[in-house]
C-alpha cells in the first residue's frame, strides 16, 4: 500500500508495495513522490541491511529528499551524502519526471534497480534501464554522477525494485494494469523474503501543473 503522505501529482499515477524482513518491525526500503514544479520526484532508498539502524538511515535519506526536493538530482544526491555522515548508509535511484519536457532525467547509487517500459507497441527500443553507480550514499565517498534522459511518452512506466525483489520481474508483466497492481504483482511473484523489499511503479500520464 502507499505510504507516502502526499497525493499523486496529476503528471503520473503511482503505487507501490512494501515488505519488511521476516522478524522485523519497520523496513529499511522507503519512498519518495512528490510534486516539484511542473513535475514529480520520483525516489526509491534502501538502508543497507535491516531492521531499526537500516531504516534509521533510509528515513534520515527521504528526510533529505523531501527537504531539498527543489534540487537537481545530482546536488540532491550529494544532500543525502552529507545528511547520512555517520549513519549505516543507503542506496538509491531516483528520478524526475515531466517539468518542461516530456521526459525522464534519472540517477542511481547502488543496486536499487530501474527501468522504463514505453507503452508505444512500435516503439524502439521498448525499454530504458538505469545505469546505476556503485557506492553507498553515507558511505566514505560517493561515486561520480551523471544523469541520465529518457524521452517519455502518456501510458510510459517507470519502475524501482529495491534488491529484495529478483531480477527479470518485467517479464510478462500485463502493463495495462494500474500502478498499484503492477506493484503488487512483483513483490508477490518475485520477493526474495529474505531481505526488505520495495517496488514503486509510475505510469507517466503527461503534462504536470505549476505547485501554487
């Protein structure tokens, strides 16, 4: 279910299922979405590990986010760095979808995997994977960042799957399904259960209004 406090900004619609380790009461696999301008910020952070420190840590990461959201995501990234000093460290992708342009910019540090289906039948090619950056946000030094654009069309999906779910959860996914169902189906088809387990799916719908 969703747990984030703000609604869907009118550019996607969204949902997203979680699902802690066995034994633990809180999830280190948190989220993000909120309304930036003209278009969304799209996050998906995951505490190294699990249980309290690791959520400390994913919390103290979204913390940042939502604080400094008005940022590129290069400087945000580097926000979360300077606010996890200390702390168990997370890993994260997120993204910013619409604003001026019809299309995605995005950016990854660790293995919080992500991808992009085109909705278009022709389209060529039918899918954009995020090219993640190793390291841990917190950690001794962050990686290089460079971001990412994917041109994006009404009825493209985004999604993010922390490292609790398997890969290849794409596959034979019924796309015309809505966010929270998509969402829903992979951690129930492709959940580790022996780790946290998070995936977010966006469906960009277009346009984006001004925040007032």
């Amino acid at each position: 279910m969703r747990e984030a406090s703000v609604d869907a900004p009118p550019v996607i619609d969204w949902g997203v299922a979680t699902l802690a380790h066995a034994g633990e009461k809180e999830s280190g696999d948190l989220h993000l979405v909120k309304q930036v301008g003209r278009g969304v910020l799209v996050a998906a952070v995951d505490g190294l590990g699990h249980g309290a420190e690791a959520a400390a840590a994913a919390r103290a990461a979204v913390a940042a986010l939502d604080r400094y959201a008005e940022e590129s995501l290069s400087p945000l990234v580097r926000r979360c760095h300077e606010a996890l000093a200390g702390s168990r460290g997370v890993v994260m992708s997120l993204a910013y979808l619409g604003g001026v342009q019809p299309s995605l910019t995005w950016l990854g540090v660790g293995n919080v995997e992500g991808l992009v289906l085109h909705a278009a039948p022709n389209r060529r090619p039918a899918r954009a994977s995020l090219v993640t950056r190793g390291g841990i946000v917190g950690g001794a030094e962050l990686p290089p960042l460079r971001t990412d654009v994917v041109p994006m069309a009404p009825g493209d999906l985004l999604i993010f799957a922390t490292d609790g779910i398997r890969g290849g959860f794409s596959e034979g996914l019924q796309t015309d399904a809505t966010p929270q169902q998509l969402a829903d189906e992979i951690l129930a088809r492709y959940g580790k259960g022996t780790d946290d387990a998070l995936v977010l799916v966006a469906r960009y719908a277009g346009g984006g209004q001004v925040r007032a």
